[in-house]
C-alpha cells in the first residue's frame, strides 16, 4: 500500500463524512430543533 492508496482513501473517507453532515443537517426532523435554535438569539425572558 503506498501513499496514493493511502490520500485515495482518506479523501473517499471525508467526502463520505462530509456527505452524511449534510444528509443529518438538511433531514426534516432536525428542522424543529434548529428553528427552535435559531429562535433563540430573540427570546426576552
């Protein structure tokens, strides 16, 4: 195994993280949560 296996794998490697962040971030039932998060900022108690 050489070094090009090696940057092959770990750049197949991020780009599959970088995949799956997107998939939970953009999924619907995540929306709630985050408009509720994005709320706070503006909430007066």
């Amino acid at each position: 195994m050489d070094i090009t296996t090696l940057r092959i794998a770990a750049t197949l490697a991020c780009f599959v993280t970088f995949v799956g962040i997107m998939v939970w971030a953009f999924s619907r039932r995540n929306a709630a949560g985050f408009q509720e998060a994005a709320q706070l900022p503006f909430d007066q108690d």
